[in-house]
C-alpha cells in the first residue's frame, strides 16, 4: 500500500513515512502553488526520494491562462513515476497538449460519490447501500472510456458508509481523514473576480452544527468537508492501492 501526503504548502522538513507527495490545490483556483512553490515542494521530495503528484483545482475561465502557464513551466520536470492530478476534465486536454507522457489522475471532485453525513440516517436496504458505495467510474461504460483515455486512477473519498469495490482495471487512491461534502465556484471569502492570489483568510477553519445530522461539516474557503478517521479494514480488497494524508484541511 502506498502511502501519501497532501501538502498545499510545503513542511520542511517533510515527515517520514511517505513515498509520494500531493502538492497543489484541488477545489481552489485561487490557492494553486505557482511555479517557483512547485520547484521547492519538487526539489524537496527529489531529496527525500519521494514521487510527485501535480494536483490541479476545478477550473474557471480567468484561471485557464494561468494553470496553462503554469503547466507549461513546470511539467517538463516531472519524472518516471510522477503524475498529474486533475479535477476538472477540461483540463485532461491540456495536459495531455503539454506533457502526453504524463500519467493523469481523475481527482475526487469528479469522482460523483454520494457524499455528506445525512446518509447515515437512511434507512437503507443492501441494493441501495451499495449505490451510495459508489459513484462515476463505476458503470461499466464509464470504466471503458477511462481505459481509451489512457486513465488508469481515479481519487476517492472516504465514504461514512463505505466504499465500493472498483471495477476491474482502475486503481484507487483513498483521501483521509477529509472527505469533501460540497464545493462552489464562488468563495464565501473572496473579494473581485480576477485570476489574481487570493489573501483571503480561508485558513480560519469553522465547523457548521445542526440538529439533522450527527456529523459536523468543516468550512475551509470555497469547500465544505466532514471527518473521517475510520479507513476500512481491507483496502486493497475495494481497488486501493494508496493512501493519501491531509494533515490540514484541504484547499
């Protein structure tokens, strides 16, 4: 089993018992390394021995120009072993146009997973459980249009009902302990409208409370998640075979 860390700022040093690290953004454009962060989180897994996943957000259209620049200067550093997180399939393309040897990742905001902690309180029969296991990359013609794409990986959330085995041909990596519930194009934080940085203070984490579910939601930027500590027992028995860490709320 694998093991990851995601780090949309780097740690120095890196902690110790990891071999891959997810560096970047994947819901917020607006947090997404530039070139000269890339190099440093590059350089330091190159010390540590490590692989490198690029992880790329959802994509509006101020930010095109700006992740393709950004493509443009990084991506010919990337090695055997390395790889390109996307959560937005136009930016397949794009990757593919700059680097086609790359490897390309499905991150978790494409993986359609019947997300959020109301789940818990249905009153489900077996058929139906399994459903809420599964998600986009399930259905058999799914699954063979990933395999023309050349896309072997697809990024899971750690479902509060459990998982799904995935289909014959797809490998999973399972994010841990923050599985997203919802993401918007719109910041709650943000001011303007430009593909400029952001100075928002989305680090201030707060937690939403109510009375119709048990679980309570975290508030991070423009992305909502709940907490999951709980892996399953076998996780190479659903098609994982990595484990990635937040040790911060994702971005």
């Amino acid at each position: 089993m694998e093991r990851a860390l995601f780090l949309y700022r780097l740690e120095n040093p890196l902690p110790q018992g990891y071999s891959r690290l997810y560096f970047g953004a994947e819901f917020c454009p607006w947090m997404f390394p530039r070139t000269p962060a890339l190099r440093q989180a590059l350089q330091g897994t190159r010390r540590e021995g490590w692989h490198f996943t690029l992880a790329t957000p959802v994509i509006y259209e101020a930010f095109l120009p700006v992740l393709r620049q950004s493509l443009v200067e990084f991506l010919p550093l990337l090695e055997d072993g390395d790889e390109v997180l996307v959560s937005d399939l136009g930016a397949i393309a794009l990757v593919r146009d700059i680097a086609p040897h790359l490897p390309i990742v499905l991150g978790r905001a494409l993986s359609g997973q019947k997300r959020g902690p109301r789940v818990l309180d249905l009153d489900l029969n077996t058929a139906q459980l399994d459903y809420f296991r599964r998600g986009s990359w399930y259905a058999g013609e799914t699954a063979g249009l990933l395999a023309e794409l050349g896309i072997g990986r697809v990024e899971l959330d750690n479902l509060l009902q459990g998982t799904a085995p995935l289909p014959a041909g797809l490998a999973g990596s399972l994010h841990y302990p923050y599985a997203m519930v919802t993401s918007s194009r719109n910041c709650p934080f943000r001011a303007g409208s430009g593909a400029e940085g952001c100075c928002a203070p989305c680090g201030d984490v707060f937690t939403l409370t109510t009375t119709q579910h048990r679980v309570p939601l975290l508030q991070g930027g423009n992305t909502q998640f709940l907490r999951n500590d709980h892996l399953p027992e076998n996780p190479a028995a659903l098609g994982v075979d990595r484990l990635v860490f937040h040790p911060l709320l994702p971005r």
